[in-house]
C-alpha cells in the first residue's frame, strides 16, 4: 500500500494545526473500538486515521473552523457506531 503523507490529507483540511487535531482526536477513537473506514489491517491507529483523513472519509464537520476543533465531542465514537 502507498505511503499517505501530510500533503495527502492537507487537500482535504486547511491546514496543520487542524489535521493534527483532527488525526488526534480519531486515532483517539480508532483506539477506543471505533471501526477503521479504509482498509489497511498492519497500520497503527494513527497511519490509519491519516489514510482516513487522505480519502475524506474522516472530515472536519460542515462549518467548523480552526477554532472549533477544540470543542469536545459530545460522544468519542462516530454516530453510526454508537450503542445507544
């Protein structure tokens, strides 16, 4: 499988500061049990989490700015990975 680089997932995040946050907080969830969205079965959470963030499966939510990245999440997991 191709390497993912930061210019990778930089065309799909404005820039640094929030794809760090945004890696962070889903290999954060990847490690609590959410489900990957690609597949790549050898990688850490957060190779994966970038493979993520380079296909636009993982994206910061409609309207968000820099400043929003910060907020906490209501929930760590995905809404359709929930058990509510």
């Amino acid at each position: 499988m191709a390497r993912v680089t930061v210019e990778d997932c930089l065309i799909h995040v404005d820039n640094r500061f929030a794809l760090v946050h945004l890696a962070s907080k889903r290999t954060k969830q990847l490690m609590k049990g959410s489900r990957a969205l690609v597949d790549a079965p050898t990688n850490k959470p957060a190779v994966i989490a970038l493979r993520e963030i380079a296909d636009s499966r993982v994206r910061l939510p409609e309207g968000w700015t820099i400043s929003d990245v910060d907020k906490p999440a209501e929930e760590e997991l995905p809404l359709d990975q929930r058990n509510d």
